[in-house]
C-alpha cells in the first residue's frame, strides 16, 4: 500500500519493492493496491484483489494513517517503510529514515541489506526505484538530494532501462495542463517578505477538465521566481481544501502541521475545511521570513 494520490515515489517504491519481494520470494503472493493515478500509469499498473486473508501489510512513502490508500485492519501485521517525519507510528514495525531523499531510495539501501551486491534488483525494480527518486528530488534539482542519492541513482542506471524515456514521461502534460498554468501565472499573489499563493477553484478545475491531482503537478513552476521564498497552491476539492506547500530553504512543515498537515522540511502539504484558513496560513509563513 502507500498514500492517495501516488506521486512518482509512492509508485515507485510500492512497485519496486513488489518487485523486489518476488525476486526473493518467486512463490509468494504480493499485489500493490490502491487507486490508480493515469498519469503514472506508465510505471505500472494495480493489482486487481478481492479476498486478502491475513496480508502482511507493508505501507510506503505514507506518513500518516489517514493518508493510506488502503484499509489497515485487513492486515495481520503492519510495516511502515517511509522516509517523512514518524510522527504517526502506525506499524507493528517503523522503517522511517528521514535521511534519505525519497521512499525509493531506502527501498534501494535495505535491499542492499538482503542481497550481496544487491542480487535482488533487477531491469524493472531499478527503473522503479529511479524514478521514485527522480521524482522526489525533483530531477535531483531539490536540497534532499545528498551524494549518496547520485551514487544510488548511478547504481540503478547501470541496470537496462530507459531512464530519459521515463523522465520525459513523468513530464509529460495534456493541453488543458499547460494552459492551466496561465491560469496560474495571471492569479497568484505574494507578500512583501515572498510567501506565494494561488487559489484554485473548483470552477477552474471544470474549466481546464483536470483533477486536483493533476493541476497541483504545476506547484513547483514557481520555484522558478526570484521573488518567492515560500509557495503554495490551494485546490478546491469536494469537501476540502488541499494545499501544496514548498519552500527553497525555510522550514514550513511545522506550518503545514500547524494547519493539521505535515511533511517534509520543503515540502508539506495541508487539508482545510474552507478557505478562511488561507490568510492565517500566509501569515504563519511570513511569520518565519
């Protein structure tokens, strides 16, 4: 299992160690189970479960219960693998490495721990776990990308993948995505000290066709600007308010969590029942500039 909406780490490590576990356990059963997101489909698809008697549950990438794509009480034993701040221990055994760049590179490093030499990585798990890492570091542009991250990327990319075919992929956007980030260029707001923000209705959600999911892919166009220290969009969904919060060098996680939300240093992200929350969060930020 892992979060909902599976970003490219989510994926990458939940497949990659699916991979993984049959490569040394040929006979057993594993399946990934979540949701699919179609832009990620390119990484590998669901499997399709109806009865699940007594899992060994393994959750990735997921710092907190309430964001688990999945039902914990099917399981007979939970292991939490992740790579966010563990302030929700959920597992009957927590592997939380916040050292590391990404979910997927600590599925790299343990799997060096089962096998000489890394035995039990093959073509389909290294181009898994690279592009679980490529995502959370950004292209290795992000300040988590240490050089242990380089030499684990360099590693994998010995394996035979495409890895330029994969990273053009994970970049891939449709029509409606690129327009929307008029949208997003025309609409933000940022305060004196550079906090950014951007509202996004639902009413621009129907006007350019995109799910939340998709639309919040843009959040980092705007690390692009001198100005903007800190920066987040909030998305309209259905029954809250979902915001992406990122930042070059200031903290915020605490914000986020201030905000009943959490995540990395740099990158945290927060739920909010309506949008009067927006402006004390803005405030919260400037606060910290």
């Amino acid at each position: 299992m892992r979060h909902k909406r599976p970003d490219p780490d989510a994926l990458g490590s939940q497949l990659g160690l699916k991979a993984v576990l049959k490569a040394i356990f040929p006979n057993k059963s594993v399946a990934a189970l979540g949701e699919e997101e179609a832009s990620l489909n390119y990484l590998g698809r669901m499997d399709p479960v109806t009865t699940l008697r007594n899992p060994l549950l393994i959750v990735l990438d997921t710092a907190n219960r309430d964001r688990i794509d999945g039902d914990l009480s099917v399981g007979e034993k939970v292991i939490k693998i992740d790579h966010h701040p563990d302030h929700d221990p959920y597992g009957d055994i927590n592997i939380v490495e916040t050292g590391v760049s990404s979910t997927s590179e600590l599925i790299y490093l343990l799997t060096a721990l089962w096998g000489f030499d890394n035995d039990y990585i093959n073509d389909e798990s290294a181009r898994l776990l690279f592009a679980g890492i490529v995502g959370d570091t950004g292209r290795f542009l992000f300040s988590n990308t240490s050089s242990m991250t380089h030499r684990i990327a360099s590693e994998l990319k010995t394996f035979d993948f495409d890895a330029a075919q994969d990273m053009q992929l994970m970049n891939v956007q449709s029509l409606n995505q690129f327009r929307f980030k008029g949208y997003l260029i025309d609409n933000f707001e940022i305060t004196d000290k550079g906090v950014l923000s951007v509202w996004v209705p639902k009413s621009v959600l129907r006007k350019y066709d995109l799910t939340s999911n998709e639309a919040s892919m843009s959040v980092n166009m705007y690390r692009e600007i001198e100005e903007a220290k800190i920066w987040f969009m909030a998305v309209e969904e259905e029954d809250e308010i979902r915001v992406r919060l990122r930042s070059k060098d200031t903290v915020i996680n605490d914000v986020a969590e201030q905000f009943g939300g959490g995540g990395h240093p740099f990158a945290s992200g927060a739920s909010l029942k309506t949008g009067e929350s927006i402006p004390d969060m803005i405030s919260a930020l400037d606060a910290k500039l």
